[in-house]
C-alpha cells in the first residue's frame, strides 16, 4: 500500500491476535508468533513470512494467541516479551504494523509498549466512544509506569455509512478528539471479506464483478488516504 504513492518501503504486518469477528487470512500457515513471546524460544526470521500476493511480509499469529493472556499471566518483564521480538528485526523493516486484540490487556500492552504509536479504528457505534476512552486511560497508565511517551497517530472511523446515527457518532468525535481524527474508512464489507478470503489484501485482490470493482477502487482510495495520513503524522506533520 505505502509503495503504490511512491514509497519505496518494506514493512512486515505483525499478528499479536486473531481477532474473533474478523480473521485474517492471509496465510495458510502453522507458525505463530506465540512461541516467541510467551516462552522466549525461536527465531522470528524463522517464522516471518512473504505475503503470497502483496509487497510485504507477516509474522502470523494463530489460534493459540488466544491463550496468550492465561501464559503470560504470571511471566516476569510479561509487558516487554513483544519489544524483544522487535529488537531482532526492527533493522530490517521500514515499518512494523501489528494487529491488536479489540480488548484490553497485556498482549494489547506488548504492543503500545513496543511500538510507542497507535492508530485507533473506530466502529461507527455509540458504545466505541467508552471503549475508545477506557484505551486512551491504559496508554496514560502505561506510560506513567513505563515512564515512556506513547504517541497517539490517529482515531479512525471505520465502515462509515452516511446515516443520521453516524453521523451524529462522527459530530461528537469531531468535537471531542480533533486532533487525533484520522481519514473516514467507508463500509465496504464485501469486498473486504472477499479479499481477505482469498489471501489478498484489497489492492492485489481481483473482483469478480462491476460492483466489487467499484467497491475496491473506493477502498483502496480510503486506504492510501489513511497511509498518507499516518505517514505525515510519522515524520512530524500534524497539519496535513
């Protein structure tokens, strides 16, 4: 995605989760990650993959991420396991992307705690306005214990449909959170779910007909808007 406006960059999508309502499969693969946080054993240039279909590598996570909680419950440094896996091939990686739980939690630390940036999607419901504010409390609360600053790159609102729900929803973040708003992803689930399926992401995915054309044109659109935004906030420019 970043290379298709001119970056020449090499990023790796890292799996700290399965999320239970959206799977991605991008690989069909057994390696995980979870051997490498929760036991400290492997090699994670063993386990990273090349995406079949896109310009990027994973480390894929499985279905055993979902015990990761219950194993390093009572692990010593169980917050930092993450940032180690990091230190062994962050030179090798323009960026690092990783998938989170939609959940609190000490997976979900690893990742704040290893990246020091977040991007927040944000459902177009009511209810995500309470879940968005307990996230920003667990960054506060980390980085007074860390003693670590953990930049906030944006909020995005995610499967955006121009109802007067939504856009009441879209009212209040732009007035409670302004600077942290981040470009609108439009719903577009189909072509999302058939890309996923088919191990593509929506830029190396082929439609099947007119209708999901469009549908993958107008996604890709929202999706180079996003990385342009989340690459200026990167370098610094938070007037873009």
């Amino acid at each position: 995605m970043l290379q298709r406006w001119g970056r020449h960059s090499k990023f790796i999508l890292e799996q700290a989760t399965l999320p239970s309502n959206q799977p991605l499969t991008l690989l069909d693969s057994g390696e995980s990650i979870y051997p490498l946080i929760t036991d400290l054993e492997g090699d994670p240039n063993a386990v990273i993959q090349a995406s079949p279909n896109d310009d990027f590598d994973v480390l894929p996570g499985n279905i055993q991420m979902y015990l990761a909680e219950k194993a390093l419950a009572t692990a010593r440094n169980r917050e930092r396991r993450l940032e180690r896996v990091f230190e062994e091939i962050e030179t090798d990686y323009d960026y690092i992307l990783v998938d989170c739980p939609p959940s609190l939690g000490t997976v979900t630390d690893n990742a704040l705690l290893a990246c020091r940036r977040i991007l927040i999607p944000a459902p177009m419901h009511q209810t995500y306005t309470y879940m968005i504010t307990s996230l920003l409390a667990q960054i506060r609360t980390l980085e007074s214990a860390f003693r670590i600053g953990i930049d906030i790159v944006g909020v995005v609102p995610v499967a955006f449909v121009p109802n007067a729900d939504q856009k009441e929803f879209m009212a209040g973040l732009q007035e409670s959170i302004p600077q942290y708003l981040a470009p609108t992803l439009r719903r577009r689930e189909t072509v999302i779910d058939d890309a996923r399926q088919s191990g593509c992401s929506v830029f190396s995915y082929r439609p099947s007909n007119s209708y999901r054309a469009k549908a993958q044109r107008e996604s890709q659109e929202d999706y180079l808007r996003l990385a342009k935004f989340v690459l200026n906030r990167a370098n610094g420019d938070r007037h873009e």
